[in-house]
C-alpha cells in the first residue's frame, strides 16, 4: 500500500486547495462537421439527445452550444442527404471539453431525405466484418486501464490476455503479438510500448497519452489495402488536434506516473478561431522511486513525450506534424532482505536501456469541386535498444548476452481518394529507406558480431468500394503488393487480393464475409543476424503469409446496440521457425527478450481458427457496455511443416466484459471481466538450465504438454467529478482482481538458497512459489484547466 501513498498526498493537496471555488458552473460543447472529404457542411444541426440545446454549423462546419449542465450526453449531428451520425458518452465538463469532430457520410437513398444510422456501432464498407470502435471517453474512463491506451485495446474482442496479465502483447485469434501494425494519424509507429520487445511490440506500458486521443478502431480482418505487414490486426490511433481558440491543459496523476497536458492556438486567440494549433504533452514514472521505498528490486524508470502541430492553409490544405517518443531504462538494485522471490527477479532480469522516437508530417489535400483528397506522409522512426544479462546482477559483471542494437525507418507513403457516382476508389503507393545495426555478444551460442544492413522496401495498392441495391449491398475489392532491395521477394510474390461485401436482408439483420491475403517482411533481428562466420543466414527470407476468410451475421438491434456472430480462419504459411528449438517463431515474442535474433528457416505452417459473439450497446439509459466471446484453436508447426502443435496462445476460450453505469451527481461505477482458458507453456528444462543459471533454458520438446490454469479477473472503478469556474476535476479508483483469484504463471525457479540467501551447495534450482493473488488497488486524479 505503500505505493499509492504518494498520489493520495498529491490528490489530497489538490482537494484542498480547491476550498474556495464555486460550484456549478455551466459547460460548453464546440466541435466540427465535415464531409468524408474534409469540407465543412454549413447548415448541419447539431443537438444534444433528450434536451432542447442544439447548434448548426457555420460556414467552417464549427459549431458551439454553450450554458450546458455538467453530466454526460450523447450528440447527433445531422445534415439533408447524409447519414445521420451519434457521437455517445460525451462527456462536459465547467472546462476543458475536447472538441468533437463529425464526419458525416452521403446517404445511398433519395438526397431529399436524411437517412438515420448509427456509424459508432456499424461498420466501415471496407471492413465489414472483424472491426471495433472506441471513443476518447471510453478509453479514458476504461476500468483496470489506468489511463493506458494499449491496455484498453487489450481488452477488445479475440485478444488474449498475456501471460501474468501484466503486458500490452496484442494476441489476436491466436496469432502472436508482432502480427499487429500500429497507425498513429496515418503514420505507423512500430514501438507503442514502454520497454517493448524488440523484433515484436508489447511492453508493460503503452506510451500514448490518452489525452491526444479522438477514438481508437482494431481490426481483425479485413485490412485495407494501404496497410502492410498487418497478420492479424491494424490498430489506428486517431489524435484529436489542440484547441483552436483558447490556451488549456490537463494534469493527470496515477498510481505509477504523472503527465502534464497543453494545448492552444499559436496566433490569434481570446476565443478567435487560430489556423494553427498544438497539443503537448509530458509523462514521468515514479515507479522506481516508490519500489525502492518497498524494497523491490526492479527500477523501472521512463519519460515519453507527444505533439501535434496542425496548421490549416486556406480551405483545402492541411498539414499535421505529429510525434511521441520515450526514454526508458529498467535497472535492478538488491533489497535489504532476503526474499526467494525477489533474489530470483534480481538474478534473471535484464537490464534495458530504450530510446524511441517517431515523427511524422502529414499534407492533405482536398479537391476543390469535394470530390476526393490526397495524404502525403513523410515519417522517420527510431529504436535504440540495449538490452544486457548478466551472470551477476546485482554488481553488474559478467555479461553473458548483450544485444546493442539501433532500427531506423525512413518512409514516404500517399494515398488518393475520389469519390465518384458513389464509388470510392483508393489508390497509392510508400517506400521505405530501413538502417539495421547490432553489435551481438552471445555467451550460450558462442556468437559474436556486428551487423549493418541498409535497404529500400516498396509497395503499392488500389481499392474500390461501391454500394448497390440502395445502399443493402456494400463490396469493396482491392490488392497491395510489396518487395525490398535486400531479400529475393519481388513484388509478384506478396499480390495480395483481398474482397469483402455486406448484404441487409432482412430489417437491418446483415451477412458480412472477407477473403484476404496478407503478408510481413520478418522482423530486422531475423534478417540482420549473422553465424560464426559472419553470414546473413537469414537474408533471404520469405515474407510470412496469412490468409483470412471471414462469415459473419450482424443485426443492429437499435440506435446504440448490436450483436454479431463471425467464423474465421487464419492460415498461415512461410512462417520463421527457429533452427535452434525448431519451435515456431509464433510462440515467442511475449517476454522481455530480443525475438529473432537467430538462425531461423521460413517453413512453417500454422492455422488459427473459431467463432467469435459480440453484443455491444452505447450509453442508453445510464448504461453501456460490450460483451464478446471467442472460441477458438491456434496451431503452429516447426521444422515439420505437417506436424501442428498447439500455441502458447491457444487458450480455447476467451471472454470480455467491460460496461458502466452513470449514477446521480457525476458518479460513475464500470467493472471490467476478462476470462482466458488453459493456455500450454513451455516448462524450463531444469537439468540443463542448473549449470548455466541465471541463463534458463525452455524445453520446446514439452510444448502443448503442460498448461497454465484459467485466466480470470475482475477489475471495478469508480468515478466522481467536481466542476468549478475555472478547473474541472475526476477523482477515480479502481481495484484490480476485486476477486483475489490466482493470476496464472509458469513455474517460477530459482537457486536453492538457505534462509539467509546463502547457496546451498552442490547448485541446483528448485521451483520457487509465488503468491499472485493479490488485488491492485490504484487511485488517480484528472485536473483540467
């Protein structure tokens, strides 16, 4: 309980120093509505549901209804010809509302009439099946997410909790955690993660801060064609830009870290409109601070940073300069006392140091006659990973794998959009200039090297997307292919086609099917690893393949509720397999490691397959929430391309729950379930682990032998807000595991040790039990100004 001691003081003194300031205050909603192009829709009525307050939209799509009661709304924005559109949960405060953004689509039928649907719940023509939804005030209010993006993504329909439950390893139907790709604003950010795992994604913190956040959409099939290297999911993080008119911010304070919010216009101001805004923001852990006060041995210690700079030239242009970045160094420092738990996490933790940086600039250009746009995107992004095991820890001597490694991505990517006679047609092209260089030292494989690749990848797609028969009928078909300059794929290699199609047939009920291929280079730990002799063994490997076919039925129960029923299979094919386990490269990739760093043969085979129920339903009545469940089977083979063995991921079973009740007075009360089945791990192979400890070794051989019991945990939150004239403040606290059941773990080992910590000779390891059945309580505060 130590660790929460800090915050509490924090929000405590901020609780005080509020004495003074009046209450009930009035709030203010401002926000946009556009066309799918970007133009401005003068004219579009904008209401607030079950209240006489509205606004239309001026001759820059803005819109302001002011002297708005504190509390929660969902809003409607509407225009003749266009499909009227819900934004639910919106949340306004006495200050610091964010601006909401309607993007209204034309209606199939006659333009005389507005056609009412309800776009948050639906799906996009393109993605008709395999795709999911969340709104900023979702996100932030999510319970057990302690404000982290990744981790409320975590928890959307088919991702299986990692293993502990303690990552942000996005495992989607089975497939393994560097399978997903990551868009931020259009530019794809490879690193979303606080110490993520380098050659895969997933860390123990996400780095985005859900401040800049407008909505965040997963899709698990059904890629659009301008994605590549997607295997089992793209997630698009959409930024919010800075307020336009006046200077504000937020403060937020939770169990683990602090983060300071601003944003404003850069010209112009005291309520005028700005061309150019920003958003800012800092974030600081103190982690390490708190678990040296308890006695742990872990320092986990990070900064990240984000912005956002947009600046609009004339009516037609846009341009966004977006980036985030962290600096992350995990380190080990021995407790005063001895504990069996705790000298084991000192010996066998590695030492990280990461440095990440991702920057982006984006040009979009809409057609005067609203016809379409163009996206220009020039990005760079950079990884700087050091990560280091010693023999001893605790002094920091006797290194017995050091991995320095730098990845840097130089891309151009542009997309064109028309809309013509109701079709949309999608077209564009990216190259990408990859530097690779590691300087590898590894004991156990008697490997030394260092290696310095450099390489262009291409790529180019079209698409189109055509509604029929009124609007009942939507099919969308398109193709990408890819190659590089440094393996021996061209681009007739990756074609990869890829259709889909919606069909109402009855009173909203719909049948949605996709067929897809869909291929990734290997990961540059894989193609820049050399042998003894210094050889690129792994230069010629073929890009992973994975085909998804997808049947679904989905009927829109209301305005603000839905339920769905898809069959999917994913088959995969050319997938790494690791020369040395002869495991596949699927069932690593989701602990604190360098995946791929090693010899590897692209001849595996695998097959993730199931059906999935989803119910979801907006706020109404107070109440919101989403239910899924996943059944499913994940296999992979090794060397033997017949022989299919069971994942480390294939749990069978896969439940989430996460909904919320709005009570009186701004309380708030959300829980969230998540349930996972016996999932197989790999065991350690203690007799060949004894001699060179704390370096263990896993028995591949046993894989699908032994599994970890279920995965079960409830987490609750709660939420009060206070507004004031000129700050706003949420106070939360959330418990997590309120149950007390066992989070299920490998076996844990460790040497044997007598009660003073002494090594017990002859050396041998023995299993060490652990307790992991505690409830985490957190309590945080979110101060707007």
């Amino acid at each position: 309980m130590k660790i929460f001691c800090v915050p509490y003081f924090v929000i405590l003194s901020f609780l005080c120093s509020l004495q003074g300031f009046s209450q009930d205050p009035t709030g203010e909603l401002k926000g946009y509505v556009y066309d799918e192009t970007g133009f401005p829709l003068l004219g579009a009525q904008v209401i607030l549901d079950g209240t006489s307050k509205g606004a239309v939209a001026d001759i820059d799509g803005l819109f302001l209804i002011e002297n708005i009661e504190p509390g929660t709304y969902n809003v409607t924005a509407s225009f003749l010809g266009y499909e009227t559109k819900t934004e639910f949960n919106v949340i306004i405060k006495s200050v610091g509302n964010q601006p909401l953004t309607f993007k209204l689509v034309e209606a199939a039928g006659a333009l005389d009439e507005v056609v009412i649907t309800n776009s948050q719940v639906s799906r996009p023509k393109e993605t008709p099946v395999s795709f999911q939804k969340l709104s900023a005030v979702e996100i932030a209010t999510y319970p057990g997410g302690n404000n982290d993006v990744v981790r409320v993504a975590q928890s959307l329909p088919g991702i299986s909790p990692s293993v502990g439950g303690f990552r942000n390893d996005l495992i989607i139907r089975g497939g393994a955690p560097n399978e997903t790709v990551y868009y931020l604003d259009g530019v794809e950010i490879p690193n979303i993660n606080h110490f993520s795992t380098q050659g895969s994604a997933g860390g123990p913190v996400g780095l985005l801060n859900v401040s800049f956040i407008e909505d965040v959409s997963l899709s698990s099939s059904s890629f659009g064609a301008q994605y590549d290297n997607p295997l089992s999911g793209v997630l698009q993080f959409d930024q919010r830009f800075g307020n336009r008119s006046d200077f504000t911010g937020n403060v937020r304070v939770s169990a683990s870290e602090t983060a300071l919010t601003l944003e404003g216009p850069l010209s112009k101001g005291n309520g005028e409109e700005s061309n150019t805004s920003y958003i800012i923001s800092a974030r600081r852990s103190y982690l390490q601070f708190l678990f040296e006060v308890i006695g742990l041995p872990i320092r986990p210690n990070y900064w990240d940073y984000q912005y956002k700079i947009t600046h609009k030239i004339g009516d037609f242009d846009e341009l966004n300069l977006i980036g985030v970045g962290s600096i992350d160094d995990f380190s080990l420092e021995a407790p005063d006392d001895f504990d069996e738990i705790q000298q084991a996490t000192l010996e066998q933790t590695p030492f990280i140091e990461q440095r990440t940086n991702t920057v982006g600039l984006s040009w979009k250009h809409r057609f005067e006659d609203g016809s379409g746009f163009f996206r220009t995107v020039l990005s760079n992004n950079r990884l700087q990973n050091t990560f280091t095991r010693f023999e001893d820890n605790q002094n920091q001597e006797n290194p017995f794998f050091i991995n320095d490694a730098v990845e840097s991505e130089t891309k151009l990517r542009f997309e064109y959009n028309k809309f013509l006679d109701g079709w949309r047609i999608k077209t564009g092209f990216n190259t990408q200039l990859s530097d690779y260089e590691n300087d590898t030292f590894d004991q156990s494989n008697n490997l030394t090297y260092n290696s310095q690749i450099d390489f262009f990848k291409y790529g180019a797609f079209a698409n189109v997307t055509k509604s029929f028969f009124e609007g009942k009928l939507d099919l969308s078909a398109g193709f990408r292919v890819d190659a590089d300059t440094f393996t021996d794929t061209n681009l007739f290699d990756t074609f990869s086609p890829r259709v889909s199609a919606s069909y109402e047939f009855i009173d909203s009920w719909k049948l949605n099917a996709s067929v897809g291929r869909y291929y990734k280079i290997t990961p540059y730990t894989i193609l820049g690893f050399r042998d003894q002799s210094g050889t690129l063994v792994n230069q010629n490997s073929d890009y992973t393949r994975s085909d998804h076919y997808v049947l679904g039925i989905s009927k829109e129960l209301s305005k603000a509720s839905s339920v769905s029923v898809e069959a999917f299979y994913k088959d995969y094919d050319d997938y790494p397999v690791s020369l040395r386990d002869q495991v596949s490269l699927a069932n690593k990739g989701a602990g604190f490691e360098v995946l791929g760093n090693e010899p590897v043969a692209t001849v595996g085979r695998g097959r993730t397959y199931g059906a999935e129920l989803l119910f979801q339903q907006k706020l109404t009545n107070n109440f919101y929430g989403i239910f899924s469940y996943t059944y499913f089977f994940s296999q992979f083979s090794g060397l033997d391309s017949d022989r299919f063995l069971p994942s480390v991921w294939d749990s069978r079973h896969l439940i989430s729950f996460t909904g919320g009740y709005k009570l009186k007075r701004n309380w708030e009360l959300s829980s969230r379930w998540r349930f996972a089945g016996e999932t197989p791990f790999v065991p350690v192979d203690v007799q060949a682990s004894t001699p060179i400890y704390p370096d263990l070794v896993l028995d591949y051989d046993r894989l699908g032998q032994e599994n970890l019991n279920v995965f079960s945990q409830l987490d609750i939150r709660i939420d009060k807000k206070w507004n004031f004239n000129k700050i706003a403040l949420n106070l939360f606290f959330e418990v997590q595991n309120v149950l007390f059941q066992e989070i299920p773990e490998p076996p844990q080992f460790g040497l044997n040790r007598d009660m003073n910590g002494n090594v017990i000779q002859p050396q041998e390891l023995v299993q060490i039990e652990s307790d992991n059945n505690s409830p985490i309580p957190v309590i945080g505060i979110v101060l707007d100004f």
